[in-house]
C-alpha cells in the first residue's frame, strides 16, 4: 500500500496550475447519458474518482475515448440500466446516473452509494424529489430498484433542505421529463452552475427564476457538443491553505477568485495578504495567524470540503477558534491524527474548539477520508521532521498530481510503496 512521506518546516515559493472540478466533472458525466450524440469533455481531472465514474458510464454501454486532451463520450448504443455496487461502492457520485436513467429509460438498478465515510448522507432526499417526477422505487438488497410507469412528468417541488447531489439528480432528470419542472430550495454550488451551463449548451431549456429557484422544460433532443470543465476550488482552497500554514508565497493560477469570495474573505482575516487577477490569486501567508469562528454552511457560505484544512491553519492562531460543522456530522475524523501532532482540539456535538499556538511534531497518520488526508499533509508541511501518511487511496480520490505541484513549490514530499 502506498503512503506519502513529508518532511516538513519549510516555506512554499512558486505558482500552482489549478486542475478541472471533480465535483463539476461527476455530474456533467453522469448527464451524458441523457443524449446519444458524441460529448466531447475538457478540463477534467486525472483524480480516482472520474475514473470510477467513466467505468460506470462504461458498464451502461457508454462508448468512451480519450484524444489529446479531449474525453469522448458516445451513447448511441447505451441501453444498460444497472449500476452495480463494485463500482459504486467507492464514490457517492453514483447515485447521479439515476436521474438520467430514469429520464431516458423509465427504469433504473442503483447500488445504494458508498464514498468518504464524514456522515450518512442519505438519499431519501433524492427519491422523495424524483418520486415528485413519478417515480416509484424499492430498495432490496441495498440496491434502489426505480421505475416511472408513465415516464418522468413535470411538476413543482421544494427540497426538504439544501442538498448538492439531490438538486444535481433532479436537474438532470427534469431535463427529459414531460412539461414543466420547477425546483426550490435548490443547493448554487459554482458546480451546479457549471452542470446547467453543459445542460444548455447539450440543449436542454433550463432558466435560474430566483436564488434557489430553477425553471426547467422537458425536451426530446440534444446535441453534439464540446464542453470544458470549470476549476476546483476545493484543489484552489487547499494550496491557498498550505501557503499560509507555511507562510509561504504562491501564486494559484486558472481559477475564477469572484467564485471563492467567502475563502478569500476568511484567509485575509486571519491574516494572509492576498492579491487577485482575472484569473489568479497571489497569497503570502503572514507568521501572525487570527483566531476565528466558522460555520460551515451551503454556498456561497464556508464549504464543509475546506473545513478540516482551515482547522489545521487554525490550531497556529494567536488565541483559540471554534469550527461549527454544519453540513456533516461525522467531519471531525482528522482531529484525533491532528492532535498525535500536538494540536489541541477538542469535539463536542458538531462544534471544533481549537486551542492556538500550536508546535506540530511529525508523526505517523493514518487518513479516513478525502478532506481529512490532505488536512494531515498541511499539518505535516508545517512540522519540523518526517511525517508518513498513511491510506492516500482517498488522496488520489480528489487531487491531482498533489505531490507533483507541492514538490514543484518547494514541498520536501514523495510517495513510496
């Protein structure tokens, strides 16, 4: 089994390239199975997850090639409804295909999910919405067994809370349904955004009608299109971080800083010095770090898949902080790895209280979950010594070429068997 070691206290110096969305990309794949014309995808991430995803398209009868920096989708023999629990056991994401099956097909076999083990994350949410559509499903056997006798009718529903993976589905499923579907409560991740710009470049009728409200008319044809993913601002977030935790000077480049005003905000108030370009954030991490309270919250509040990182900058505050996790309730995982480095955290209900000043020590780790992995690799980067991290298959789940751009700004990392 593979583990990264990190050999830690020194400053970060350079610019890092932004890759593609995961979070983007696992939906807009999961759309392409709403038409049968030749999808042609840019941008997308070289990360475990889109690869789990592009085997699941493929065992629904998806036709996939990849040329030069393109990903070529063809779906004009896919006619499999079956989504096994092998692959998608890994990844949350796969619930995705459920919409768009049931949209084209009427009926669908869908392994319930797996993926990073930071809650329950139940998917009542989605079929009480998709049974709005008339839908009627079972679950025997831990697989969702779901049909629409008459086949997906439009219709008006308010999500009973804000969800990113149930708007996701019912975006795409209302976008072949018969007549008019308007969604409420809707979850506005930029990745939502992205997801209903693809939807209407593949020719699909959808309108944003308020905040949280989405409009959309059923259609019976798409077309042949090409689509580039937009950037990760999770991958964006964490570098930001990491030049702060090491005082560090970077440059983080093909991103859209008005999309990340709210990490932005925060990292200048602890005490980051930050400049922004069109399509560039410089930051300089400052050796006085603010205390500060965050809750976590849907967008364009704090994102819950930047919270472990932003605990660890915080455990070298001035004064103590406090963290209220909103989002999961299973997201404090890192904290006990945190404090084995001389952090001193404390967890009560969904609220982190962080004692500051922190001296991190290297040490061995052991990583539970995507956000937590890369939390205990900043940690490492501000410690004096070697740390070994443990478990990075859930690394390689969401961060492309980590090693490689850290290495590139001056990280002392390698990956070794």
């Amino acid at each position: 089994m593979q583990k990264l070691e990190v050999r830690g206290a020194n400053r970060l110096r350079g610019q890092i390239k932004i890759s593609g969305s995961k979070n983007a990309s696992l939906p807009i794949l999961a759309a392409t199975l709403l038409t049968d014309k030749k999808v042609y995808l840019k941008n997308l991430p070289k990360v475990k997850d889109i690869e789990t995803m592009i085997k699941l398209l493929e065992s629904l009868g998806s036709k996939i090639q990849f040329e030069k920096k393109n990903l070529i989708i063809d779906n004009f023999k896919q006619n499999k409804k079956f989504a096994s629990y092998s692959l998608v056991k890994t990844m949350r994401a796969g619930i995705l295909v459920l919409g768009p099956l049931l949209a084209k097909f009427g009926n669908a076999k869908i392994s319930l999910p797996g993926g990073c083990a930071i809650g329950t994350r139940p998917v009542d949410v989605h079929l009480k919405a998709l049974s709005k559509l008339g839908v009627k499903y079972k679950i025997i056997q831990g697989y969702i067994h779901a049909t629409a006798p008459t086949g997906l009718k439009g219709c008006t529903l308010s999500f009973s809370k804000i969800s990113v993976g149930a708007t996701e589905n019912l975006i795409i499923a209302a976008t072949l349904a018969e007549g008019t579907t308007i969604l409420k409560n809707c979850a506005i991740e930029p990745e939502i955004k992205d997801l209903v710009n693809f939807l209407k470049k593949l020719g699909c009728n959808l309108k944003w009608i308020a905040k949280r409200s989405i409009k959309i008319i059923g259609v019976n044809k798409t077309n042949i299109i090409s689509y580039s993913v937009m950037f990760d601002r999770i991958e964006a977030g964490t570098y930001l971080i990491a030049a702060a935790i090491t005082e560090g000077n970077l440059k983080i480049k093909n991103i859209i800083p008005n999309i990340m005003k709210t990490e932005i905000n925060i990292l200048k108030k602890i005490g980051a010095k930050i400049n922004l370009k069109k399509n560039e954030i410089h930051i300089e991490g400052r050796k006085k770090i603010k205390n500060m309270k965050i809750k976590t919250a849907p967008y364009p509040g704090f994102p819950t898949d930047l919270q472990a990182q932003i605990s660890v900058l915080l455990c070298k505050a001035n004064r103590n902080s406090l963290i209220i996790e909103d989002i999961f309730e299973n997201r404090f995982m890192h904290v006990s790895e945190l404090n084995r480095m001389g952090a001193n955290i404390s967890i009560n209900g969904n609220k982190a209280f962080i004692m500051g000043n922190t001296k991190f020590a290297a040490a061995e780790l052991m990583a539970t979950d995507l956000r937590a992995s890369v939390s205990l690799i900043l940690a490492a980067l501000n410690a004096k010594g070697k740390s070994v991290i443990n478990r990075i298959y859930h690394l390689d789940r969401g961060y492309e070429n980590l090693e490689k751009k850290l290495k590139k700004v001056g990280a002392k990392i390698r990956r070794v068997n």
